[in-house]
C-alpha cells in the first residue's frame, strides 16, 4: 500500500470523515465550471443503494441500466460513488460540444467506483460515435474483448479525454486481429476519424487479449488518401501483463506517447496475429514518443523490443526513452511496403536488451529493418548509450539490413559498451562519426563491403571520424541499498486530479520503486500539500493500484526540504546524487543501475492478477 512515513495506511483524515455525508453532495459537482450560458447538472450514480432512484443528490440510481436511458447532454456530469461497484457494460448517451463536454467522473472518497461487466458483455464501458466526453476516476473490469471502446463509424469525432483510470482483467477468446485490448480508442468504419484524443493517468493491465492502450488502428480496409486520426497524446500510463502490444498509435499524426511506461508485454505463448512490442508508431505522421521506460518484453516469433519506429511512418522520433531486460531490441526502424522517412532517434538509454538468444543474434540492440520492398530515408541515430552484454558471443550491438535511399544513415555521438567485439553490422554505407566505444578487447565493424575492420581502418577511409575507443574492465555496483527522497508539490488539475506534471514524476518513481525490493531501494515523497485533503487523499489511493506500497508519503518533512528536488542518498544517508526539476526513468535509472545493479523485480512474487 502507499504508505505515511510513520507506516500507518494512508487513510482517510479523521476531519474528512466527520464531514463524509457533505462531501458526497458536494465533491462532484465542485470540480464543473457552471458556464454563462449553460447550466451543468450532476447525476448520481451509487449501486450500493437500496432503492433506484431518479439520478438526484437525495436519490441517486442504484444501477448503470438507469443511467444508461438517459440521454445525456452538454455539461452534464454522471459521477459514481467511491467505494461502490457496479456490475455489467456500461454505454451512457449522448454528446457534449467544444465549451460544454460531458463528464463521467467519481464522487466522495475512498478506492475508485468500479464497473465490473460480465464475461458475456463485449466491453465494460462503451462510446459509440460520440464525442466530446471526459471519463475519469474510475476502476473498469471485466468484458471479452475490450475494457474501454471508444469508436464510431461516421463523421469526425472530437475531444475524448480518459484520465486516471485503472482498467483490466479483459478475459476473452482466441486472437482474429489487433482491434481488441484494454483501452480502444478507434474507429470501426473508415468514414470515422477522431481528434483530440487524450489518455492521461492510465493504468492498464491482465488481458489475453492483443492491445494494452491502443489509439487508432480499425479492423477494416483503409484507402490511400484516407484521413489521419489527429492529435492523440497518451501520457503518464502503464501497461503491463498483455498478450500482445503495449502502447501503440496506428494511423495517426501530430500525436506522441510521453513519460508512459510498459512491461511484461508480448505473454502471448504463440503467434497468431502479430508479434508484439512495448511502445510504438505505425503510419504516423510527425508522432513523438519520448521519456517512457519498457522491460521485461517478450515474443512468441520476432519483434519483443521496447520502442519501434514502424513501416509508412514520417517524421517520427524517440528520444530520451529507458529501454531495459527485454528479450528483444532496444529501438526499431522498420520499413515494408512503403517508406519510411525522418527518422530521429536520440538521447536514449539502452541496458542490458536481447536477453534472448534467438532474438539478440537477429536483430541488436537497434534494429534497422526492411521488407517487402520497404524503403528507409533519412535516419539519425545519435545520443544514445547501449550497454549491450549478449547471450551470444559475437552479436553486433546495432544491426542495419535496411533498403537506405535518399540520405544515408547517421550514427554519431553515440556510446556503446559491449562484452561483444562486433559493434555493428550494416549492409549499407552510413555516416558515422563521434562515437564512443568501450569493451574488453579490440572490436570490430562490418559495414558495407568491409567486414569485421577494426576502428582503425576504418577512420583513414573517413568513417567514424572523431570516434574513440576506450578498453572497458569489468565492474560491480557498489551499493547494497539506496534511498530516494523526492520533494514534490501535491499539484491538482482543473478536475480534481493530479496535475500532468505532478503525475508523471510520480509515475517514474513509482516504476522505479517497484523494479527493487523495499530493502534494496527504499522511495520517501515529501509532500506539498495545496489544502485539498479530500482531492489528494483520493489521488495517492488511486496510485495503488500499479506496484502497491512502492512510495512512501510524508507530508509533514516537505517544509524543510528545497523544492522540486530528487536525492539519491546511501543507505547510511550520505547524499550521492541530487537532481532538480523533472527526472525521466532513463536519467533515474542509469543512475540507480549504476549502482545497484540489475533490479530484482520483487513485484513478480508479490502481485498476481487482481480479482475482477
């Protein structure tokens, strides 16, 4: 559980309790802006309730069959009771507009409402060719296919907001697609098309089915010159323990997925419709993904890598990501059928990937890719550190069997170190300079027609200008344990919910925390609280669900401490590192890797599949 410094289960303060009754009344309805021309009204939903009610504040429904024939509109709120659950699918009416969306939300305090729907029932909560809603603060089980679909067959569909929700146990048949997970947002006709997707706070997990967060796609055949969805953002999510992918955006453009992390992905035991990854983009148009962290991916057949830059992309790029323990690459750059051109992947972390034989020995720690006469234009690797330690000797960190046209590949300023002598095999001529490469003995290159040169060689023929090399001697971490305090500002958005910054540091921390045993990394968050003790006991409750009793709060130590500040302290409390504003997984990790070695991944004993 999250816990107080002291080690008392966060509770609900005792003031709160005493004044339960008046929050239930009020805690809904505060958070909705009455506009001048629009008044709001608040419906409510408690299944715990004897009696069915009208939807008031005195009686509120006691079933989602009640709320579900009545047609909502703009400005509406639909809020359920925490702590409650209700049973069955859930597919409430109506649209909202641009000033005036819809909004099913929670009220009260305690754990989120949750909506459990039956194994016979296609999804737990459904909008069908509706737009304009903001859903949040809600649990979401159960279902044979989805968890949440978002979808429609006609027209554009705008503004739909999924913020800080927990959504899992999709429990369904044999794979036929890709069209089916636990969070869909997409279209099922090819005259839909959405914009202004956002999927913010989302914790994703357990399904057989194929997707974890998936925006776009559709089970259907697209034309050409068919529109893209458009300005998709799914930021501060997890998934873990899917079948198949992680996060993916599918056919969209202007879009990113940030400060999200995913793992155990890919459990599938055979191939059927796919071979899964933890976070990528395919045909997407200057799509970002950037500060997420992937581990523990996995593969039936092929693919099991973190990030991937996939065929019929355009402007897409990586950066700043932590990519670590999984069985296949670190970053992909596909190609197939189509090109796929500007390229960029910067800044990243990659440790200790290829863990599986078959896969480390195809494809590297990056991966460059074509098939089917794809074509890749316009690449830029640079920035990167790969710590590459194979289960094959002679595996080359980075892989390049690419079609290049256009522009040639750059690889600069990028630090390998390698238990490998081959640092890099590619078929085709590139750029490469400025790089740094450490290993235990003398290393070798394949590119173009020169196989296995050594540096040496090759910089009198102009390639790898600038690059030195450094003879690297085995080390071991150092540390037994460490500590993390982070000093951070209990911030809350317009909602009521934690504010994007605030939560995707929390997140971070959080992923982090779970990776290590408590013993070996212990993780304080002092707290500043913004006098919403209602709001914020409710937002640290919803953190539970994904690595429960990780981070540990404090309110009271926050004032003596600098603001915006990570410490990472000894286990005796000597100050190793301080880092100040946001810290991405890739900067706290390398550091506390460093250190402590490879993680333990204590949660694996501790967690098993919540009950639906």
């Amino acid at each position: 559980m999250i816990r107080l410094m002291s080690g008392s289960r966060l509770a609900i303060p005792g003031w709160i309790a005493g004044f339960a009754s008046v929050l239930v009344l009020f805690s809904s309805s505060a958070l909705t802006q009455n506009k001048a021309d629009h008044a709001a009204h608040v419906f409510l939903i408690d299944c715990s309730a004897g009696m069915a009610g009208d939807g008031s504040s005195a009686h509120p429904w006691n079933s989602l069959a009640s709320a579900q024939v009545h047609p909502f509109v703009p400005d509406d709120e639909i809020a359920l009771a925490r702590g409650t659950i209700c049973h069955g699918s859930f597919a409430p009416q109506g649209s909202g507009t641009e000033r005036h969306p819809i909004r099913l939300t929670a009220y009260g305090l305690g754990p989120r409402p949750r909506i459990i729907a039956p194994p016979s029932e296609r999804q737990a909560l459904l909008l069908f060719n509706q737009e304009f809603w903001q859903v949040d603060s809600l649990d979401l089980a159960g279902g044979n296919t989805y968890g949440v679909f978002v979808s429609g067959d006609k027209g554009l569909l705008h503004h739909i907001y999924l913020k800080n929700l927990y959504v899992h146990n999709v429990q369904g048949g044999a794979l036929k697609n890709k069209d089916n997970g636990l969070l869909i947002v997409g279209p099922s006709g090819p005259a839909a098309v959405f914009n202004d997707v956002l999927v913010d706070g989302v914790d994703a997990a357990h399904t057989n089915q194929w997707s974890g967060i998936l925006i776009g796609g559709g089970n259907f055949a697209y034309a050409e010159d068919a529109p893209l969805n458009r300005q998709i953002t799914v930021r501060n999510s997890t998934v873990h323990d899917v079948y198949g992918d992680g996060i993916i955006l599918f056919r969209d453009r202007e879009s990113s997925i940030k400060t999200s992390a995913a793992w155990q992905i890919g459990m599938q035991p055979t191939q059927d419709v796919g071979t899964p990854n933890a976070i990528w983009t395919w045909t997407c148009t200057d799509c970002t993904v950037e500060d997420n962290e992937a581990y523990l991916t996995d593969s039936p057949g092929v693919d099991g890598g973190a990030y991937d830059i996939d065929w019929d992309n355009t402007r897409n790029t990586v950066q700043r990501n932590y990519a670590h323990d999984t069985q296949g690459y670190c970053i992909a750059v596909f190609a197939a059928g189509y090109v796929t051109s500007g390229s960029v992947v910067r800044d990243n972390v990659c440790i200790n990937n290829g863990l599986s034989p078959r896969l480390s020995a195809l494809q590297g720690a990056v991966y460059v890719h074509t098939w089917n006469d794809g074509v890749i234009r316009g690449l830029t690797v640079e920035h990167n550190i790969i710590q590459w330690n194979p289960p094959i000797a002679g595996t080359a960190a980075v892989v390049s069997d690419a079609k290049i046209e256009g522009p040639s590949t750059v690889f600069t300023h990028n630090s390998i170190v390698s238990t490998s002598p081959l640092v890099y095999r590619s078929n085709s001529q590139w750029v490469s300079s400025d790089n740094t490469y450490s290993l235990a003995g003398e290393p070798v290159f394949t590119i173009a027609d020169r196989h296995n040169v050594s540096l040496a060689a090759l910089q009198p023929a102009g390639i790898e200008t600038g690059s030195s090399l450094e003879h690297a001697t085995a080390s071991k971490p150092a540390a037994i344990s460490l500590r993390i305090e982070a000093t951070i500002d209990l911030a809350l958005d317009e909602d009521g919910l934690l504010a994007p910054a605030t939560r995707a540091q929390l997140v971070v921390l959080r992923s982090l925390a779970g990776q290590y045993a408590p013993d070996r990394l212990a993780v304080a968050v002092y707290v500043r609280s913004a006098g919403k003790k209602n709001a914020e006991a409710n937002a640290l409750r919803d953190l539970e669900d994904v690595y429960p009793g990780a981070l540990h709060f404090d309110y009271d130590g926050a004032a003596q401490r600098a603001d915006g500040t990570i410490r990472l302290l000894s286990r005796e409390g000597t100050l190793i590192k301080e880092f100040h504003g946001f810290q991405n997984a890739a900067v706290l990790g390398e550091a506390i890797r460093a250190r402590l070695g490879a993680p333990n991944y204590a949660h694996m004993q501790q967690l098993t599949s919540p009950e639906e």
